[in-house]
C-alpha cells in the first residue's frame, strides 16, 4: 500500500512522522510496522508561509528514472502542508536509498496523471488509492519527482533508464525531455569495440540530424563523441525507427551556423557554451542507404 504516512490527527500524525523519520535515517531507508518493506522516501520541503525546511515520509512508485508521489492524505478533504509546501518551491529534497538529492517536484495533468494512475491502480496492493480517492471530492494530485541532473548524479544509470523508457513508449520519454526530440545514438567503442547507446537532444539541418557533445558543459568531451572519431558509422534511432547513418564533426562557419539552429531546440546550449572553455563539437548524422 502507498499512502502518506501519517493523517489521523496533526498531533498523531507528527508524532508519527517524527518516529519514522527516526527509524528511516537509523536503519538506512528502511522501517518496520505498517510500512515494513514497502518503498519509503523522505521528501523535504520549504514551507510556504514558514520558509523553514519540512521533513515528510512517503511512500512511492517509479516511473522509469522518475518517482512518483500521490498526496492522498488518507481520502481528506484538503492537501497535505508539503504539497502547499512544494506548489511554492518545487525545488525539494529527497532521501531514498542511501541517496540524498535535489529535484524539482511537478503536479502532474490530465493525461499524464491518469496514466500514472493507471499505472498504479494495476498493482493490487494499490488498490488503497480508488479508495482513497472515493473518500473525497478533491482530485488526489500526483506529483512528480525529477531528479536535479549535477556531479553526483550516475549519468550511466540515468541514461540506462532513459533508453528503456525510449524502447518501451516507441522513442518518447517524459521528465526532463518531455517534448523534446530525442534520439539514441550507437557508437562503437574507440577502446572496447562494443556497441555504446547514449540518448541525445537533436536538432534538424534539411535531411540531416543535428546534436551536440556538451557533456552538461563539463571540460572533457563525452565518450561517445571520441567514439565516432575514432569509428564515424554508427546507428540512429528515432521513434521506432532504426536506421545506419555517418557522424561528422562540423567545424568553421557550418559549425556555428548549426550551433545556432540548435539553440532553437535547446535553449540553455548557449548558458552551456558559456559554462566551459571547450568548444562543444556539433556532430552531423547523415542517413546512409542499405
């Protein structure tokens, strides 16, 4: 079952709450009793009206990289103080197995809110949430937890739970790049000789795909952009469509002429640009045919 951990008086529920914050930091995210074995984050929040931090147990669900929170509030007719709380700052803590990162909280609508809650509703131990939703006219708000991308983030995880998504839901993705052209590009390996996949943002330039070895600005370029140095042919996949195609790196004018088509697609390149002395390559991919 997941549902708030608390909600059955404020002086109850924070007496509650505070025990199993206790336990959940002792005995490293996990806890016993009701929510024993059940998956349990601590979201931390700043309050609307306080500005102080705010400490809430929750339960949660997973969404490809993503974790999803419902704020149930046992079926009440109002909203839990950390939903007023994060609606005011989306930027939120987030403690869940043996990590502690930032993310940014988004309510979610329409119809992303009733897939996620599809989702859920299929597992039978979830079936608590129907009711809880019966209990009350208020629409129960699903939010969701995106991950703040910095130099603690495991870029290999993420990117792992990117492409599986991208396979799973036919080349779309949500969070971050929700709406965004997204394609996976396949290297080989310039040391190992083994196939790597790396998701990236791509523009367009007429027949042409278009994307950028930024590396979030950092001083050294990706691997998969010393890859096809080292081996130009490589494989596009867009959509669910799969396709060999030849990387090359632009350069002079054609360069920044690409460059600037790709800020159209991808806002903050230019603040990236910016962040490092290293000139971010732009990399075109061109269809090859058989």
């Amino acid at each position: 079952m997941t549902v708030q951990a608390n909600s059955y008086s404020p002086e109850a529920s924070s007496t509650f709450n505070e025990r199993l914050i206790e336990e959940f930091l002792t005995i490293d995210g996990t806890v016993s009793g009701r929510f024993s074995g059940v998956p349990l984050l601590l979201l931390s929040t700043t309050g609307a009206k306080t500005g102080r931090p705010h400490t809430t147990p929750l339960t949660y669900f997973q969404d490809f990289s993503r974790l999803i929170i419902i704020a149930s509030k046992l079926g009440s007719p109002t909203n839990p103080d950390w939903y007023h709380n994060l609606r005011a700052n989306p930027l939120v803590t987030v403690e869940v197995g043996g990590e502690r990162f930032q993310a940014i909280a988004r309510v979610t609508e329409e119809a992303e809110r009733q897939r996620l809650l599809d989702q859920i509703a299929s597992e039978p131990l979830n079936l608590k949430f129907v009711e809880f939703q019966g209990r009350t006219v208020r629409q129960l708000p699903v939010i969701v937890l995106e991950r703040v991308l910095d130099k603690t983030t495991d870029y290999n995880a993420f990117n792992r739970n990117l492409i599986e998504e991208f396979h799973a839901r036919g080349g779309k993705v949500g969070g971050i790049f929700e709406g965004l052209p997204l394609l996976l590009l396949t290297t080989t390996g310039a040391k190992s000789g083994q196939p790597r996949i790396a998701p990236l943002v791509y523009g367009t330039d007429r027949d042409r795909l278009v994307v950028v070895a930024s590396k979030g600005g950092s001083p050294t370029n990706p691997d998969w952009y010393h890859n096809i140095v080292a081996n130009p042919e490589v494989t596009v996949e867009v959509g669910t469509e799969a396709f060999p195609a030849r990387a090359t790196v632009a350069s002079g004018t054609e360069r920044w002429r690409l460059f600037n088509r790709l800020v159209g697609v991808i806002p903050k390149l230019e603040e990236t640009q910016a962040s490092t002395s290293r000139q971010l390559p732009i990399i075109v991919l061109e269809r090859r045919s058989g």
